[in-house]
C-alpha cells in the first residue's frame, strides 16, 4: 500500500506539471519540483538529526517505566476488562497477558515493544480458533483496538513538534487524549454491535464508565474556561501530567531496586538508533509529498475540499490537516510525513498544524496493522475487521477537528 502511495505522489505531481506547461504556459513548474525534491532531502536530513536528542530522552525515560514495572501494573489493572469483552478467550489463557502488555505499551508509546508483544497476542489468539483462515471474534476486537490507538503519552508528536519550532510542544496533549479516546469508543462500540458484545456486564460498565468519567470531566472543566485560559491550563495540566509520569516512573525503579540510570542509558542508544533508521523513510515521504505540493496537484485537491465545505457552509481552515488524516488508516510513515509538511508550511503552531498533530494522535494506522497481526497468523478471511477499524478511525478523526477548534480554533 505505502508503495501504491509513494508512487501516486509522483505520478500525479508529474502529470499536474505536464499540464501546468503545455495549457497554462507555468514554464517554472517542473523547477519548482526539482528545487522541492533537494531542499525537502536535506530538510529530512535536518529533522532526523534534530530528533535525535528528544527521542534519546524519551526512550530513555519509556525504558525506565518498563523496568520499574509500571507496564505490568498495566496490564494487572486491564485484565478483568479484556476477559469479558473476549468471553471465548479463558480467563487464565496467555493470550489475556499478551493482549493487555500490548495495548499498555501502546498507551505509553513503547511502538518497538507493542508490535511484537502484538503478534505474540495475535497468535496466542490464533491457537483458540476453530477457522485458522477466519478472524475469531477475540481476534477482531484485539485488532480494531489497536487501530483506534489508545495513547497516553505521545512522545513522537510531541518531539516533532519541538523539532519544527512548536513553543509549548504538549499543548496538543489534552486534545489528543480526548480524541483518541473517543477513537477507541466509537471501534468498540461498532464491534460490540457486530458481535452482540455486552456492553452492560457490570465490570464492562465500571470500566467504561470510569475511563469516560475522566474525560467527561476534563470536557466539563474545560467547556467553562474561556478559550485563553483554556489553552493555558491544559499546556499546564498536560506538562503536569507528563512530568509526574516520569517520576512515576522513576519513583517505581527506586522502589523496585532497578538502576534508573543505566536503564535510561540503554533506552536512550535506543532513541539514537532509531533517529538513525528513520531517515531514509523521511526522505522518501517528505520527498515524494514535496513534489506532489510543488506541482500544485495538493492545493488543486485541498481547493476541491474547500469548495466542497464553502457549499454547506462550514469553516474551511479544517482542510489543511485532511491530507493527514486521509493518509492516516493506510500509512502510519505517510501521515506522520504530511503532519510534518503541514507544520512546515504553514507552522507547528498555527491552526493547522495542532489539528495535524492531533490527527495523527487520534488514532493508528488500521491497513497497517491489519496487514502485519493478520499476516502473521496466516488469516485470510477478516471478515468485519477493516470495516470497523474505518470506523473507529472515522470517529477519532472527526472528534480531533471538533477538539482542535474547540481549544485552538
């Protein structure tokens, strides 16, 4: 799929250009892509190395929540939930364990341990279902969870944000717990719809109930503030929080004798690694998205979008972040390149670059996931599985442009 993409935005930028120069006479066009094209590859270059330090921090503190515990605490607190929205799973089976470690991992932004932790509960799933070829119930559920993407601590928004000059890189926190969270309900409910989950188990309720109670009270608490004072205490809540994370963290290794420091150390060569590894990907996207801006096919494409919202009558500032969140169930790389190239052009703090970051926090990227926990497990049959993680998608997607304008619209 991400080749299919990455090929599109060529082809189509060529195309646009070809047209650009023979009926408008643009006889600039094509140097404008070639100009996009170089100055796009060193600018990837530029944010690789940029990233380098922040993600060392941050893996480096996400290593010290793993040793002190705090992911295990997760999952001991999730597991009375997951044993009742998967009736067919026992209560005692591993794959319980393996589901819950993988969701808590997401939550804390740990994506290098979620996804084998993934297959691992993909798999422990697959030994339960009497259709190997067939996605079970509980194989579903699992996954259309993991597409809506629960994510407490959003650490690569948050350092890309910084990179590209973002004065308060957390204030897009709050906004994108609440979308996220709503990413998830609306997943859960269109399969609790599907499958005839029951929603009003008593331990379903407490939990919903509870997770809902939070964020029905920062929406209350927030909803009464005036919008400057809104966006100054959710950056103040949303710093508040990410701190007293860390020393949770901390805090933990210390009770649990664990050497904080050397597991920093260790997360950290981690973070260097992976800003290594990531800069390829950046070139290829932020190239390939450069030239399709650059021809001028992305403005003819968010120009339809635009007429398209002035003919109901609805603000149109929204439509910048689209391509974000249009790419967002089919490439997790690509849309994380659009957010980029949205907070370039038109600034990490503008409107459209919060509601960019705040997409692709929303929610995970459904094709992707479907395509490697499926895969890996040889199902070929999934039935309602893409159905409801477009769903669940859908639903964050809309919830984070209503919260982008309520906090910074």
């Amino acid at each position: 799929m991400l080749n299919i993409i990455w090929i599109f935005f060529f082809l189509a930028a060529f195309v646009t250009a070809l047209i650009k120069l023979v009926f408008f006479g643009d006889q600039q066009v094509f140097a404008h892509i070639m100009e996009a094209m170089f100055s796009l590859s060193k600018s990837a270059f530029e944010i690789a190395l940029g990233l380098t330090g922040v993600l060392a921090l941050w893996l480096g503190i996400m290593r010290i929540g793993e040793r002190s515990g705090f992911v295990m605490l997760l999952t001991q607190s999730l597991t009375p939930l997951f044993s009742r929205l998967m009736p067919d799973v026992p209560k005692d089976h591993p794959a319980l364990g393996a589901i819950v470690m993988n969701i808590s991992a997401n939550a804390l932004g740990l994506d290098n341990a979620a996804t084998p932790l993934g297959i691992k509960a993909m798999q422990e799933l697959q030994t339960l279902n009497p259709h190997p070829e067939t996605a079970s119930n509980a194989q579903i559920l699992f996954l259309v969870i993991n597409t809506s993407g629960v994510t407490l601590f959003p650490v690569t928004i948050f350092t890309y944000r910084a990179q590209l000059g973002a004065l308060n890189p957390t204030d897009v926190f709050i906004p994108i717990l609440i979308a996220t969270y709503m990413s998830t309900l609306t997943g859960l409910l269109a399969v609790a719809a599907v499958q005839k989950i029951n929603l009003l188990d008593k331990v379903v309720m407490a939990y919903l109930g509870g997770f809902t109670l939070i964020v029905a009270g920062l929406l209350g608490y927030f909803a009464s503030l005036p919008q400057q004072q809104m966006l100054e205490q959710s950056a103040t809540m949303s710093n508040v929080i990410l701190f007293s994370l860390v020393i949770l963290f901390i805090g933990g290794a210390v009770y649990k004798g664990v050497n904080a420091y050397d597991a920093f150390i260790e997360g950290a060569k981690e973070g260097f690694q992976t800003a290594t590894m990531i800069i390829p990907y950046l070139v290829a996207m932020l190239v390939a998205i450069g030239v399709f801006r650059a021809s001028g096919a992305l403005d003819l494409l968010a120009d339809m979008a635009r007429h398209a919202v002035h003919y109901f009558g609805f603000d149109d500032r929204f439509v910048d972040a689209l391509p974000t969140a249009l790419m967002k169930p089919f490439s997790g790389s690509g849309a994380r390149a659009m957010m980029i190239d949205t907070m370039k052009t038109h600034g990490a703090d503008s409107f459209a670059g919060r509601l960019a970051s705040i997409v692709q926090g929303s929610t995970e990227t459904t094709f992707y996931v479907l395509a490697i926990y499926f895969g890996s497990v040889g199902i070929k049959h999934i039935r309602h599985a893409a159905a409801c993680g477009i769903i669940a998608d859908f639903g964050g997607i809309v919830a984070a442009i209503v919260v982008g304008y309520w906090f910074f619209g």
